[in-house]
C-alpha cells in the first residue's frame, strides 16, 4: 500500500523543526506539516528568505503556526545560539527534520575549520541533535529524521582526511557528507535504543529531485533533471513518510520506490553494505564529537 500525507492524522499540538526550510526539499515539507497542524520552526541561514517562506506558507495556512530562527549549520557558534535559542522558549520537540544542505559547491572550509560540505550537511546536524536531544527525549514519539543522498553511494569516510586537505574532489567530498548523514542516522537508532529512549531516528533521501541544490551542477547534467527525477514536492514526500508514517520504525530509510530509487512514491529503501558497518559508524561518532564538542550517548 503506497503511503500519502493525506492518510496522516492531524498533527495539532506537536512542533518541528527544519532545517533548510526556505526553499525546495524543506521548504515543500514545511508546508505539508503545516497543512496538518503542526507547528513549524524554519531554521535557516538567512532570516530574510525564511520570513518569506513563512508568508507563503501562512497565505495557504492562515492559521498555522510559523517562526523563523536563524541557523548556519557550517558554524558550530550559530547552533549552539539556535539550540538554546530555541530550549529556552520551548518545552518539547516533536520532530527534528535535519535536512539543509549544501551539494558540490567550490571548495571552502568554514570558520571552524571544515571543509564546507561536512560541515553544513552533517558536523552541523550531528550537534544540533545533541543539544536538542533533551527536548526529544521528554517529547512522547518523537523522531529525528536525517537527510541523505543516492550520493552515499559516491565515497566512503576518508577518516585519513575528512577536510579533503590533500586534493578536493566536490563530487566525493558530498557523497561522503551524505554518507555521514546515514551512518549517523542508523547509529543514532542503535545509541537510542541502547539507553532506553523511544526517540526514533530515520533516514530519508528525495531521489532526484529538481531543487536548488543542482546550482553547482554541470548544465549538460542539470537538463536532464527532469527526465529522471521528480519536483521538489514529491521529493519531500519521503522525508514526510518517514517523520509521520504509522509503520516507521528507528533505523527505516525512506526514499522513492521507481527507477532505481529515483523517483516515485515513498517507500523503504535499502543502503549499500558500507553504511551499516557498525565499527566505522562508531569511530565516526567518536570523531564527530571531538570536531564539534558536543558529546552525547556516548
């Protein structure tokens, strides 16, 4: 049976937040939950894109409930500010949907020193998760959805050079921030469920999906966008199947179910072997904590 938002019960009274919520793949999400009730926080980089995104969703909402906060996930300074930010004025989290991002730009390394990928699409999620997890875990069914690639598939962990200080290659250096994302997302699961909490952590990926991440894409490649994949509405739907589906369990990963997983109505998928290896998930964590500071479940 396909899964639809439309079969999703009212969402009144719960609260997410999403990252990357301006435009495309979090944009389109924020919508679908607002269309359902829920309270939306749009955490984004630039405030004045978000208050735009939030008009828009308040002319096809009126009623619902929409704030801005700003996010930079490549500064470690901004989400600890946006992590106490936002647990100061709230007493619960419903969903944390990790989903912005940023694909094969030129190489950069941010004010902590990360290389620009890595640090936008995951060093940023892996510590907004941790400072927000005392929300999450006093919060009945809440989940954590992270947001990852077909490009997982696209490079392993260069734990030997992660910051691609010897040569960087923008295509392999995104596959491995979104690989990080899944090792992460189903490492999380295990971590949760370890120290007894029902906090659910799950994955999702759009498939190809025709949003602004493709700016940095060759336009020989772009234009066949459309042929194979899908707008970015129906992208998003993965990541709404995994943060409201009823027979979602910690671990899943949802993407789209035709054409090799690149478009098509939700479902879960599968990963490669690599992503479940457990002993390089944990050297990842181990590594990830010491980058950003922020340790939890350790």
């Amino acid at each position: 049976m396909t899964w639809t938002i439309e079969q999703t019960e009212s969402q009144q009274g719960r609260i997410a937040i999403i990252t990357g919520a301006n435009i495309g793949l979090g944009f389109n999400t924020a919508l679908a939950l607002a269309a359902k009730g829920c309270s939306l926080v749009l955490a984004c980089r630039n405030l004045d894109k978000a208050n735009n995104a939030r008009a828009e969703i308040l002319q096809q909402h009126p009623s619902a409930s929409v704030e801005c906060l700003q996010l930079d996930l490549s500064s470690l300074k901004s989400v600890r500010e946006f992590a106490a930010k936002y647990s100061a004025a709230h007493s619960r989290l419903d969903l944390l949907i990790n989903n912005a991002g940023i694909m094969m730009p030129p190489y950069a390394l941010t004010e902590d020193g990360f290389e620009s990928q890595l640090a936008a699409n995951y060093l940023g999620h892996f510590a907004l998760t941790g400072l927000l997890l005392p929300l999450l875990r006093k919060t009945a069914n809440s989940r954590v959805v992270s947001l990852s690639s077909l490009a997982h598939n696209w490079s392993s962990m260069r734990f030997e050079d992660l910051q691609f200080s010897r040569g960087y290659n923008k295509r392999k250096a995104y596959g491995q921030s979104k690989f990080a994302c899944l090792m992460f997302a189903y490492e999380l699961n295990r971590r949760l469920q370890k120290a007894g909490i029902e906090t659910l952590s799950v994955a999702a990926h759009p498939g190809v999906s025709a949003t602004n991440l493709a700016q940095y894409i060759p336009r020989v490649l772009s234009a066949f966008l459309p042929l194979f994949g899908q707008s970015a509405a129906d992208g998003a739907l993965p990541t709404l199947y995994a943060a409201l589906g009823e027979d979602i369990n910690g671990g899943d990963y949802c993407g789209p179910r035709a054409m090799q997983q690149m478009r098509g109505a939700p479902a879960k998928v599968g990963s490669n072997r690599a992503s479940r290896d457990e002993a390089a998930a944990k050297k990842l964590w181990a590594v990830s904590e010491e980058l950003t500071g922020v340790s939890f479940l350790s």
